[in-house]
C-alpha cells in the first residue's frame, strides 16, 4: 500500500472534528494559509508591541518557574 493510499484509507476513519484538524494541517503543508482577520492582526501587533518593550518570558525561565 502506497503512503498516499494508506492516508486516503486513514481519512475515512476519521470523525468530522478529526478531518477538520487534518485538512487545516494540509492546508498549512500545501502553503494555504487562512488570512488574518483585523482582530488577529491587531492581537499579532499588541504581542510584537510586548516583546519591543522586553515584555515577555523565555521558554527556559517558565519552565524554570512551573518546575517550582
């Protein structure tokens, strides 16, 4: 069995909510990104606003903090 048939037999397995999230991950694979709304876009501009300012938490620092 081929890669591809094997993923053609596994999708129809798959529930509605469960192909939902496959075909969202192949859209980002193939490139088809959604396009933002204005309430992203805005949210995108506040958080790069944050880390400007130093605003913001390294991975390893919140780790370090949540293994206390």
């Amino acid at each position: 069995m081929s890669v591809k048939d094997e993923l053609q037999h596994l999708i129809h397995e798959l529930d509605d909510e469960q192909a939902r999230q496959a075909l969202e991950y192949v859209r980002w694979l193939m490139g088809e990104s959604e396009t933002l709304t204005e309430a992203e876009i805005e949210r995108l501009r506040a958080g790069e606003a944050e880390i400007e300012r130093g605003e913001y938490t390294i991975l390893e620092d919140l780790r370090s903090r949540l293994a206390r």
